[in-house]
C-alpha cells in the first residue's frame, strides 16, 4: 500500500506542506515499526480471545476498519486527468509468476521435494514472443519476474543447504527429523483440528458435542467398587474421556481447546518423538471404555503423533 500512500500524499498536500506530511508519514512507520513486536508479544503473551498467534493478524481488522472510516472523512476525492487502463497482460504475467513461486513452496512439504521451490527460477520461461508483439516492454517485465523468482529462491535453497548440512535429510517435509519442531507442528495441527470440529459443531448447532465425557457422566447408575488391574498396555481409541473434564483444555477427541496445554503438550511430544520412556498414564475402566485421571496431555500428544496404543495403570470400577 506504500504506492498509494505516497500517491494520496501527493495529490492531497500542495508543494509547499509535502515534507511535513512526508515526515509524519516516516514517524508513524518507525512508531509502528518500535510498537509492533511490543503489541504482538502482549496479545500472544496474553491469548487475546483465545485466537494465541493469530490475534497480531485479526488486529489489522479494527485497524483496517478505522483507517477507511479515516479516509472516507478526511481524504479529498481525487481523479487523474487521464484515466489509466488497467494492465491485464501484467496481472497475467505477475499472477503466473507467483503461482510458480508459491505452489511449489507450499506444496513441497508434502511432495518432499523441497528444491520444486527453484523450478521457476531455472526453468525455461514459457514462450513469451506474444508478450513482445503486444507490449514493447514485455522482455523487461518477464526478465524483471525471474530475476524477482530467483531472489526469493535463494533464501530457500540456502535453507534447504543448512538443513542438509545439519543432517536433516528431508528438511522440508515431516517428521523434520528434529523432536521441538515436530512436537511444535503436532499441537498446532491438533489446534486446527479442533478448530475445524468446533465450527462443524458450531454449524449444526450442537457446541457442546465436543465436550470430553467423564466417569460420573458415563455412569448412570453411580460408581460402584474398584479393582487395581495393574499397569497394561491399552489402545487409545478406547480413552474416550477423564475423570474431571481436564479443566477444558481438550475435547473428546483429546485435541486441544486452546494455548494453555501447549509448553506441557510439546514437552510431552518431544520425549515421545525422541523415544524416552514416560510413566504409565491412569485411567478408570468402565465398560471396557477408559478414563484418564492422570496424563492427559500424554494421551492428547501419544494420539497426535499417530500412536495406537500407551502403557496404563488400570483400575476397574463398576456402575
């Protein structure tokens, strides 16, 4: 938007009253520049709304909001003399140029094959002797574009290099081979896991279907006597709740609700990623269905890194 700006600028102050609007305009971008990082910290810090990282994004929205009010009220109307026609062989070209640049980047997670990323950069650009004919300044716009495709593709073939060298032999897809960043990736899967089964249930207009069971719940006719089963080895799908409701932070599927289980959850991923034993979780079994009443965050993370089963003290109880 700096063009636009810069354009308001000129046509809204006479010769005379530009440097100062152009000096404010520097002010306000090294206040944002200083203020930025101190307000994104205070709303991850505090999970404004439970949106964690994405509240410095849904910000922009008041902002945005403000500023066009602003502008609407206190920005003159303008026109040029001569009304400029809209370039669409530059949209194509431009467009085309990133959709080479962005695709292969988002999708080489997946593909594994990370240096798919360079494709627009060495490739052999497509036929562009219509460009010529039609634009006299078609060559400089294509050359413009790779050169442009080339700069962004350096940074990612410098990355994929040190990811080689620090012996990460797929750097670009998962498991990343490093236990932090793969425990990082699970809990933020998991979050838009939930994410994605809230809005479902928000639809059908059922918010409480996510809600994790318990063992008081599940026991209609009261809780009856309990038998130490001693410690074994259970699947998971059969943990369908907790004795407590886990104070909310999971649902029923054991997928987070929000940040708070987060630094536990990831601390519990990396051990499991790094292969170091935990203890036994515990759990109530009632009709052949478990409850967890102490590990939690062990379940949550053991099902989002593909786990089937976990090792359990077990106590049976009857109701």
């Amino acid at each position: 938007m700096i063009p636009q700006i810069l354009a308001t600028v000129q046509v809204s102050f006479p010769p005379a009253e530009r440097p100062k609007a152009y000096g404010a305009y520097g002010a306000m971008n090294g206040l944002g520049a200083a203020a930025a990082p101190i307000i994104g910290g205070l709303l991850v810090g505090n999970d404004v709304l439970g949106l964690a990282w994405r509240s410095v994004f849904w910000i922009n929205v008041p902002v945005g909001l403000v500023g066009l009010v602003a502008g609407a009220v206190l920005v003159a109307e303008s026109r040029s003399a001569r009304r400029p026609r809209l370039d669409l062989l530059g949209v194509v070209v431009v467009s085309v140029g990133l959709l080479l640049l962005l695709y292969p980047l988002i999708h080489s997670r997946t593909t594994r094959h990370p240096t798919g990323v360079l494709a627009p950069a060495v490739d052999p650009p497509p036929p562009t002797w219509w460009i010529t004919r039609s634009r006299p300044y078609g060559w400089a716009m294509v050359r413009t574009l790779l050169l442009y495709v080339l700069v962004c593709a350096i940074p990612v073939a410098v990355f994929w290099l040190a990811g080689r060298l620090l012996g990460l032999s797929r750097p670009f897809s998962g498991p990343t081979g490093r236990a932090w960043l793969d425990a990082e990736d699970a809990f933020d899967q998991a979050r838009r896991r939930h994410q994605r089964h809230r809005l479902a249930a928000a639809l059908h207009r059922q918010p409480h279907r996510l809600d994790l069971p318990t063992l008081r719940e599940a026991a209609t006719l009261g809780l009856g006597g309990s038998r130490d089963a001693g410690e074994q080895e259970i699947l998971l799908r059969d943990i369908v709740g907790a004795t407590d409701g886990a104070d909310g932070k999971f649902d029923r599927d054991f997928l987070p609700t929000d940040e708070r289980s987060r630094w536990r959850f990831q601390a519990v991923a990396m051990a499991l990623r790094e292969g170091r034993e935990l203890p036994p979780i515990e759990v109530y079994r009632l009709h052949g269905r478990y409850y967890v009443a102490d590990g939690h965050h062990r379940v949550a993370a053991a099902r989002a890194l593909g786990e089937t089963s976990i090792a359990a003290y077990v106590t049976d109880i009857s109701g």
